[in-house]
C-alpha cells in the first residue's frame, strides 16, 4: 500500500484509504497518520481488519491497489479530529456517494482507543478478565516468580538494569552494562553470522535510517575512529550469501598480504601462459 504523509506523517488529523481501480475510500481520522496507516496494512495483510468489506477488496485487488492518504492534518484532540472526520463523511452523504465508501458508520466516533475495537472499554474489559485468569493459575504464579527472582538476582541488575525509554535514557551503569552484554554475544561466531545476513539482507534498512545523530553522538564516532583505518573483505557466509567482514588497522597487514599474493599469483599464469606460447610459435609451423 502506497502511503502519501505530504511531511504529515507523525501529526494526525483526517485520513482516507483509496482503491484506485474501483475509486471506494475508506476516511478515518488518527493521531499519528504513520502508525495508523502501519496498523490498517498490517490487519488487512494478516486478514484480520475488522471492515469486512475493506478486507474483501484487499484480498480482491491485492495491496497495490489502496493508497492511504492524508486528507487534513487537525490541531487539538480526538474531537476535533472526530468533527474533521464527520465533515468529510457529510460531503460523501450530501453527494449521494455513500456506496463508494467502505465505512459502515455514517457518524464518526469519539471515543478513544483504537480503530480495532468497536467496544473499546468492553476490549478492556474481556483483556484483563483474561489476565486475571492466567494469574489465577498457582503454577504460573510459580513459574514467574521463579524467572523474576532468577533475573532480578543478578548481581548488580537492580542498579544497573535496561530502563523503558518512557522513563527516560538508560543511566551510566545500564549503558556499560548493555555494552558488556552486547560485546559477549558478538564473540560468538554464530550470532555474528547471523547479524551479518541480517544487515547486508535485501530491503533491510538499519534503525537509524533517516534519522538524523545528535551532534554529541557524531563526536564520539568521530573520536572513536580516528587514526584507524577500515578495511572492507568479502567473505561467504552459507546459503551463497555474501556478507562483509570489518575490521580496522590491527588486520590491514593481513589484507594487504593476501593481495600481495594474489598479485603474485597473477603474475607466474601470465609468465606460464607467455611460455607456451612462445614455445608454440617456435616449433615447425607454428607461425602463420
């Protein structure tokens, strides 16, 4: 599904999901364009939005035919969108189009929560019956306390351990002991393997793509890397997947050796080859 933000796409407002082959809309209103958008791709990817009728043309037409669009971009909150929203419903009313929509409701709501859930508060509800079920169960209990008490006896992982990023940045400590963490599983051949072909994958875009690095955060890089020099060697991983292998200064001799030997190499065929042929052309007959 091709997706037009118009630079919108973290503000919200007024949405509409069109078929290009047929001309039906969806208009829906959000407050982030780009996660609804995300959330709209994936239900319908996985058959499981809740417009049975959306749902039906998806499968019918297939992604490339829906575009999500940005209609209006609304300040304020979710009633200010709702009323945006209903004014664009009005105008398919009053052009007597409503069959060209794949909205059920000719009234927009206001409540809050997601656009999957027609009863929000019942979701919640049935959610956290559900939980209290699974807690009821003693060998749960059991199995969950086990794990926390194992995690949480770590030495040193109170002080130290991952803080959620709506609390705020990891401190001093969390970061050295991530870093530690981080540096133990790269020793590992096999998870080297295994990042590399995730990050040299086809389509795969690394997590600061398209992000711009606060200034500190350059300087440091820059700090780090100075006086070095990276060298960049192709290696085989399985599957006849090609991977890079980085490294700096400490393997640049070794580098540089391998391309002395090849060079050499080279050189003795071509010798071989201008031996042959010379003998070739000296024998009987052999010069034309």
């Amino acid at each position: 599904m091709r997706k037009k933000y118009y630079g919108h796409g973290n503000r919200g407002g007024v949405y509409k999901i069109a078929n290009i082959i047929d001309g039906k809309v969806y208009i829906g209103s959000a407050k982030t364009f780009n996660t609804r958008a995300s959330n709209h791709v994936c239900a319908l990817r996985k058959q499981k939005h809740p417009n049975k009728h959306l749902q039906a043309s998806f499968d019918k037409y297939g992604e490339e035919a829906f575009v999500f669009e940005v209609v209006e971009v609304v300040s304020g909150g979710k009633l200010d969108r709702t009323a945006r929203e209903q004014y664009y419903l009005d105008k398919e009313l009053k052009k007597n189009n409503w069959q060209m929509t794949y909205n059920f409701l000719k009234k927009a709501t206001s409540k809050e929560g997601s656009c999957f859930s027609f009863t929000p508060e019942e979701t919640r509800k049935k959610l956290s019956k559900a939980h209290k079920r699974v807690w009821s169960n003693p060998e749960h209990r059991k199995k969950m306390s086990k794990i926390r008490k194992a995690v949480w006896g770590q030495p040193g992982y109170k002080e130290t351990r991952p803080v959620p990023s709506f609390r705020g940045p990891h401190s001093e400590q969390a970061k050295r002991r991530l870093s530690k963490l981080a540096k133990e599983r790269f020793k590992d051949p096999e998870y080297r393997k295994n990042a590399l072909r995730t990050a040299f994958k086809p389509g795969h875009k690394p997590a600061t793509t398209g992000k711009k690095l606060p200034e500190e955060t350059k300087r440091k890089i820059s700090m780090a890397l100075k006086g070095k020099r990276v060298v960049i060697r192709p290696f085989i991983v399985e599957n006849d997947i090609i991977a890079y292998k980085f490294s700096y200064q400490a393997q640049a001799a070794e580098f540089k050796t391998g391309m002395e030997t090849l060079q050499a190499e080279g050189r003795k065929i071509a010798d071989e080859i201008q031996r042959v042929v010379m003998e070739k052309l000296q024998q009987p007959g052999g010069a034309h």
